[in-house]
C-alpha cells in the first residue's frame, strides 16, 4: 500500500487526497447488513463530493442533506426522472436535517413535499408559511457524553416540550412523522444511544397515545470509526441498537439512520509533502503542504487528532507537523513521533481523513487545497 501511495504522489503530485471508494462501498454494505431495519442515509456535509454522492446513489443509499445546494447534489441523479418517480424518491430518500432552514431554502423545496426536522415553535410557523407541504421529525436533545463532537447544546428540544412541539405543529396543519435525535459524533460511549431510544420511545408512545400517526424514529448519525483500537467495535454498537428498537418500538415504524463520518472517514488517505525543516526551541518542525485551514481543517472543526506516517525509516522524536500558511495557528500537531532524518522532499501520509475533512476546507492564504484522486 505505501508503495501504491508513493506512486500516485509522483504521478499527481502532493497534496493528494486519494479515495477509495469500494470502501464507500464496503462501509456502506456493512452499515446495511447489520443494522437490517434501518434506512441510511448518507450525511452529505460529511464529505459532500460529487462522486461520492454518485456512489451511494448506485448503492441504493438515501440522503440527509443540510442545505439547497447539497440538496442539489444528489436532484442531480434524479433530475430525469418523470414528476412522480422524482417526488416519491425525495419523500422516501432524502431528509433535511437542519433544524433551521432559512425561509428561501424552505420556499424552493415546498413544490417537492419534503421531509425536515425541526426543535422550536418559530421553526414550525416558517415551515406552515413557507413549506407547508412538508412532513416533519421533531429533533430532541439527548445525552452526548463523551462524544468528538457534541450536538446537543445548539439543538434538539427539551424532552418536556417535545409533545407539545408535536401537538403544535399539528394543530397548525402540518404533518408531524415522527423523532430524531443526534447522540454526537464520534460517539463511543454506546449508553448515549440507549438513553436517547428511551427518551424517544417515551415520547412516541406517548403522542400515539394521543392520536398523532407517528412512524418515524430517526436515530441520527455518530456511528465510530476505529481511528484507533480503542474504540468499540461498530458490529457491537449494532447488536445493542437492534435489541432496543425491538424492545421499545412496534414493527410498523420506519427507522432511518444519517451516517456521515462512518460512510466516508477510512475510505481517503492524504500524502503530503514536507516544504521546510526547522529546529524551534528544540523541537523538529516539518512544514507540509496542507493545513489546519485546509485539509487538516477537521482539527479546528471536527476535534480530530490526525495520525502521520513517514515512508523513510530512522530514529524518532517527538516533532510538530505545521501547515504550509503564514498563519501561526496553522499547527496540525505539536507532539507527533517521527524520524528526525526526514528531508524537504519527502512525503508523509495521513489515514482516516476522509470525513470532515475536504468539506471544510478554504482557499486561505491562496493555497488551494489537496488534489483528489478517485480510487473505483
Ligand atoms: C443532523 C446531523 N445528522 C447526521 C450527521 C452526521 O453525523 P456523523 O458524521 O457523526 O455520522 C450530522 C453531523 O454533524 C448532523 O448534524
């Protein structure tokens, strides 16, 4: 495999962002096969490149999408269908997941019936004036202890408003569908999921209860990735979910899932190259050619610790890998093994960049970011 990377480096030149996408493929089989009853669908802001999107679409995956624009990414593969086949495709398959959408976004996808979540009244009045065709999943705040990125402190209602933001919505004409929520992400601690079902499962029953014809229980993203060998295992994660949707949830719901990190995060490896070598204070600094501000941006935004490997062997110490900008924050790490002999010219490699990663990254500087190769 290094040699492979070594080769691609020399051919397309560094940075390169080199993804693979049989295991999009892979990951996404893998999610299917052990979590049977759940729909998934992809969250596109994980890694919102075109190809990808194309690929999960001929795998059959369904879509969460945050804005018009990522909205328009996957329309792109829908966009001959005849009018009916199109509407049932985005009723079925897509799911805005952005509590707040802006009243222009809302008014261009009312001719389509979407789906969309929701966690306040004024959400519910701008989607009765603006959107009133859609049908909505009510986002609850729930537990995401220990988690790389936590949610629950910018949405999710409170469990206690959750009826009455469902009883609401209802009396004004909408059509609530059912629950969401997002445990955070990169989430380890497996209890979160299963405080965050009880908390839904009350609620559900509760509102059926009442009358209201929910069906949907969407239990978000957060599925880990094994950065390391720390983290428990996805299968395991799996077995626990499928015992509690059979515990706490009648067989006639629907369960939706929107997986980003887990569809993505090890399918994409990133060579770079190191542009300068200096002593600081002591310690190796190599200078590469990608950065904080952007490929690396998952450090700032994502919490990500990256992980570095030198094709060149020799003894180590603790260095610091710093980006390429004028900007002094731009350090991706500041106490990372490698061999002290490497030389301007020699490449590094990165593993298990592929979500949060190329999304949001910039053009600071004018540097223009890494180039992708596309592995089929
Ligand atoms: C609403 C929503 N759904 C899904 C995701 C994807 O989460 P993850 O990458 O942890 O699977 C996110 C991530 O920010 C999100 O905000």
């Amino acid at each position: 495999m290094k040699k492979r990377l070594l080769e691609l480096a020399e051919k397309y030149g560094t940075p390169l962002f080199i993804l693979d996408h049989n295991r999009i493929r892979a990951n996404y089989r893998m999610f299917k096969k052990n979590l049977p009853r759940v729909q998934c669908y992809y969250a596109v802001k994980a890694n919102s490149n075109q190809e990808i999107i194309k690929t999960l679409f001929n795998e059959g995956s369904s879509f969460d999408v945050a804005s018009y624009n990522e909205f328009m990414q996957v329309h792109e593969y829908i966009k001959h269908f005849k009018k009916n086949e199109k509407h049932f495709y985005i009723w079925d398959k897509i799911i805005f997941s952005n509590t707040i959408k802006d009243r222009d976004t809302l008014r261009r996808i009312r001719r389509y019936r979407p789906l969309v979540t929701y966690d306040n009244l004024d959400e519910v009045k701008k989607i009765k004036e603006h959107c009133n065709t859609a049908g909505l999943v009510l986002r609850l705040k729930v537990p995401d202890i220990g988690s790389q990125v936590e949610m629950s402190s910018k949405f999710g209602a409170e469990p206690a408003e959750a009826y009455d933001l469902i009883r609401r919505a209802s009396e004004m004409g909408l059509s609530v569908e059912g629950i969401s929520f997002h445990v955070g992400s990169q989430c380890t601690n497996f209890d979160n999921y299963t405080s965050a079902l009880e908390i839904t499962s009350e609620i559900f029953h509760d509102a059926r209860k009442k009358g209201h014809a929910l069906n949907i229980i969407d239990i978000g993203g957060g599925f880990p990735v094994s950065y390391d060998s720390q983290v428990p295992r996805f299968e395991k994660l799996a077995a626990v979910l499928n015992a509690e949707f059979k515990r706490l949830f009648p067989d006639d719901i629907e369960i939706l899932a929107e997986p980003g990190r887990f569809m993505v995060a090890n399918a994409a490896t990133l060579v770079t190259e190191i542009i300068g070598k200096a002593r600081r204070e002591g310690k190796i600094f190599y200078h590469i050619n990608d950065g904080v501000y952007h490929t690396f941006s998952g450090v700032v935004y994502d919490h990500w610790i990256p992980n570095f490997k030198s094709f060149r062997q020799g003894a180590r110490e603790v260095c610091a890998v710093v980006g390429p900008t004028c900007d002094s924050f731009d350090k991706i790490s500041q106490s990372v093994q490698l061999p002290r002999n490497l030389e301007i010219g020699d490449y590094l490699y990165t593993e298990n960049i592929g979500a949060y990663s190329i999304a949001s990254s910039t053009r600071f500087n004018g540097f223009e970011g890494a180039k992708i190769k596309h592995i089929y």
